[in-house]
C-alpha cells in the first residue's frame, strides 16, 4: 500500500513476497494424523468440535488488480507448474464433498482469469453436489461467459466494489477498470439470474471510508446484499495498520446516518454476516463482516485449498499443509480423505488478531483465497 507514508520503507523491511513464506509460515507437510476416532467419522472436525461445510478454493493466485489493500503492485505469483491443474481441483472438491463439505467457493486472486473456470466448474459439478459459488472483482464478466458458467453449475457469485467513483477506483485496484464494468457485471449476474448476488466491499480510512452510504444505496438500487468487511492484516505489502481500519461500528453509523437499519435475526450461525434491513423497508440488505472487531471463528465451518494446492486450516494459519505433494505422489483417495481430515484436526481456535504475539501470515488473501 505504498501510497501511505513510512510504508514504502516498511515494504522494503518485509521485501517478501507471498511465495517467501518462510519467515512466518511454515509449509508443513503432512499433517500429524488424527485420533483415529475422528479419521473414522469421514468429517472434518476439528478439535473445538467444528466441523467443515464450506470449501474455498483459490483457483488462481494472479490478478488484474492490485487493490491497495490486497495485492501490492510487485507482488510475485506462484510458477504455473507449483497450481493445481483442473483435474486435481476437481478431484479435491469430490473428496472434501464425501467428508461433508456441502459448498465450494472458487475464489482467488481473480478467479475469472482461470483460462479452464467453466471446466473446473462443470467438474466439480458432475463430481460432487456442492452448491458452487465464486467471488470476481467482475471487471471481466460478460453475460455469455455467465451463461456457460451456470449452465456448468454456478450457482451464486459475490462481487467486490469498493469505490463507485472513478478516480478512485483507479487508485484503489490499480487496474484500468472502472466502477461502471463492475456495475455491468452486476447487471450481467442479475440478468442471468445468478441470484442471490452479494457485494463486498472494504473500507480503508483516508481512502473510500467516506462512502459507506453511497455503497450501501447500491444495495437499495439492485435488491442485493452489500456486504462490509473489516481491513484484515492480509495484504501482501504487510501494511496494515490499525489507523487505516475502520470498525463495522462506525460503518454501521456512517451508513445509519443515512439509512437506518434493522437487524434481521435470520442469520446462519456459521455465517460470516451480520444482516441488516432498511427500516424504511427498501429492497436490499447490508451486511457486516467484523473479523478484527468481532471475530467469528467460534462458529468457524470453512477451510481453504490455495492454488497451488496447500490446506489451510484458517486465514491466518501459520502452518499451511502440501496436499499439492500428496496428489502428486500418487496418494489414493481415502488418503487424501485421512489428509484433509488430519489438517482439519489442527485448525487453531481462532485467528488472534487481537493478542499481542499475532503474527500477520507471510501469504496475503490473494494467494490464499479470500
Ligand atoms: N479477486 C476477487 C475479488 O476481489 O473479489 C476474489 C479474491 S479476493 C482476495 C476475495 C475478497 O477478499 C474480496 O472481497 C476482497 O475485498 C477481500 N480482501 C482482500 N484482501 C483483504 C484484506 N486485507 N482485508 C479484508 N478483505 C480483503
Ligand atoms: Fe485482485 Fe481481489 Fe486482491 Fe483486488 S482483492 S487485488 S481484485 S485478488
């Protein structure tokens, strides 16, 4: 994030890329196997008695942006022999689903860039019965690349906005992209009834924190969910900082000012959101996703496939487990089965952004999968 001061030099300290990840995260094989019990229960199960529903898998560790908050714009990717090829994506995502997972989120970096997404789509369809989403930063969707997705099995995508105003956005992602190819994505999804559609945004002070409402309309003007997420110590530059955050709280309040809301009480536990009605009845909902503020991993059911084919337990895992080794080494699918449980059993019982020994891990959001 090198347009905020003393960054620059900050950056220049870590100098490590997501690929350099040994200095605060430890590839670590093979999990350690878990009490035998659990491996017959075919879940995945962790030990704080969480199991997992929700797969995300980052397909993906490149990007046509650089947001600020993300991706810095040296930021070196994976070599393409290290990602999981289609057929090996296909085959996890068939495994986790006979372990319980009942969805895969295909994510990124930027998952539209995937050359094979409607093939990774239509395999993990034919193989499994997992509802398949995806999160774009939709600067790519086309209505016909749409269409063949669905028609392949994509059932809900998640868009991220994080300015509607042109400058801006420039400044934000660092891409060439506009506000207005994302609003056409929107419509694009809508049209094609990918519904419900949900938009993400994140808020950085001094950046885009003045248009909380101005997002939150969106959701009004499109019956959508607009969701905000807490700035999370994930970016690739290693520069966050608490004085760039800004708290669901004051989102909330920003937002209020304009439109007040009312708190659904329909929310899914193992939900990331918390949603909010407009109290005028207007069409639409927000939500607030508080990872820093309000951390949610108690009710934690996700676990995350990077693209080049580590498991990790959690977003800020330290230890990330080489499944990509496994496949590779001819592992049969019980195998793999007993891996994805194993890692599983050492998900950690939450993320500690708070304590005072957290340790920001060495991958951003875009080489694990956000
Ligand atoms: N490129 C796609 C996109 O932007 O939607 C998918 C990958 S992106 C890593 C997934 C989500 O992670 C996006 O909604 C993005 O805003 C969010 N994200 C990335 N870095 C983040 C950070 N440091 N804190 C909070 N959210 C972050
Ligand atoms: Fe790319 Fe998404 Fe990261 Fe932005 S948030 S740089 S669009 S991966």
């Amino acid at each position: 994030m090198n347009d905020i001061p003393g960054v620059a030099t900050r950056r220049a300290q870590v100098a490590l890329t997501q690929l350099n990840t040994s200095q605060s995260c430890v590839i670590g094989g093979t999990p350690p196997p878990a009490p035998e019990s659990v491996r017959a229960g075919r879940r995945m199960t962790d030990s704080h008695g969480r199991t997992i529903r929700d797969l995300r898998i980052s397909v993906t560790d490149r990007c046509n942006f650089r947001c600020i908050y993300c991706m810095e714009p040296d930021v070196r990717f994976a070599p393409r022999e290290s990602l999981l090829s289609t057929s090996e994506i296909i085959r996890v995502a068939r495994i986790a689903n006979s372990l319980g997972v009942r969805k895969v989120r295909l994510t990124g970096g930027e998952p539209t860039l995937h050359p094979e997404l409607t093939a990774i789509i239509a395999g993990i369809r034919a193989a499994t019965s997992v509802e398949i989403a995806m999160i774009t930063n939709a600067s790519l969707l086309t209505r016909d690349a749409l269409r063949e997705r669905k028609a392949a099995g994509l059932a809900r995508v998640t868009i991220s906005i994080d300015s509607i105003r042109p400058d801006r956005f420039a400044r934000l992602t660092r891409s060439t992209s506009s506000p207005s190819d994302v609003l056409a994505g929107i419509e694009a999804c809508l049209a094609e009834g990918l519904t419900p559609l949900k938009l993400n945004a994140v808020l950085i002070r001094g950046f885009n924190d003045d248009e909380a409402a101005d997002l939150a309309e969106l959701a009004r003007v499109y019956s959508i969910e607009m969701r905000f997420i807490e700035f999370m110590p994930l970016d690739s530059g290693h520069a966050w900082d608490s004085s760039r955050w800004v708290s669901a709280t004051e989102t909330r309040a920003a937002i209020e000012d304009r439109f007040p809301l009312v708190a659904r009480d329909d929310d899914d536990p193992s939900s990331t959101a918390r949603t909010f009605a407009f109290a005028d009845g207007a069409p639409g909902r927000i939500g607030f996703i508080a990872p820093v503020s309000s951390p949610f991993c108690g009710a934690c059911s996700r676990l995350r496939l990077t693209a080049d084919g580590k498991v990790r337990p959690c977003l800020f895992s330290t230890t990330e487990w080489d499944l990509r080794a496994a496949l590779r080494a001819g592992a049969t699918d019980d195998h793999l089965a007993d891996f994805l449980i194993d890692a599983t059993w050492t998900k950690q019982p939450g993320h500690g952004i708070a304590s005072h020994d957290f340790r920001q891990p060495a991958r951003p959001m875009s080489a694990i999968g956000g």
